[in-house]
C-alpha cells in the first residue's frame, strides 16, 4: 500500500509563502506523475499542480507565476512552493501519485490565507 505524507501547511496572511512537502514510501522514481490537488469547502477537487518522472510540469491557470512544483531526487519528495498567496488559494491540499492505472492520495493538508 502506497502512503504519501504530506507536510507545510498552515495559516499565513496573503502575500506570504509556504511550501509543502509530499513524501512517499515508495521510490519517487516507481510513479509516472506526482501533483497536488486542492479542494475548498463546497466546491470539487482540482489540480493545481502535476511534475513528471521526465520532469514536465503544469499549472492550474490560477496559479502559473505564483507556485512551483519541484522534486528532490536524493530526498524522495515533491514540493509545492506556493508565493503570493491569495485568500482564494484556502483549501485543503492532496498530494497525488500515479503509477499505471492507480492514484493515490495523501490525507491532505490545510493551507488558510488570512484577508
């Protein structure tokens, strides 16, 4: 069974910055993709940011400018760093792996970006 552990969320004022950590028990390298996903209160999950093991990267369109999707080889994680927050930018954040046919998830992080 694969687990991600997520790490890096809070709450912080708009304007600042966080980063977050995905770190999965597997090797970095058994997945084809990894990303993270957000959801806020009320409305559907969505991507907010995918790398590939080639190391090809997309953004939400909300996003491009502000955040950055990275991974650490040597430390087996993804990171989200995410700049200039915004109070839309509050949800919940998952980090995501794929490998063949399967996802999986991790149990989500909390990021609040005060007014």
């Amino acid at each position: 069974q694969v687990q991600l552990v997520e790490s890096g969320g809070g709450l912080v004022q708009a304007g600042g910055s966080l980063r977050l950590s995905c770190a999965p028990s597997g090797s970095i390298f058994s997945f084809y993709a990894m990303g993270w996903y957000r959801q806020a209160p009320g409305k559907q999950r969505e991507l907010v940011a995918r790398i590939t093991k080639s190391g090809s990267t997309n953004y939400a369109d909300s996003v491009k400018g502000r955040f950055t999707i990275s991974r650490d080889n040597a430390k087996n994680t993804v990171y989200l760093e995410m700049n200039s927050l915004k109070p839309e930018d509050t949800a919940v954040y998952y980090c995501n792996a794929e490998r063949g046919f399967e996802s999986y998830w991790g149990q989500g992080t909390q990021v609040t970006v005060s007014s």
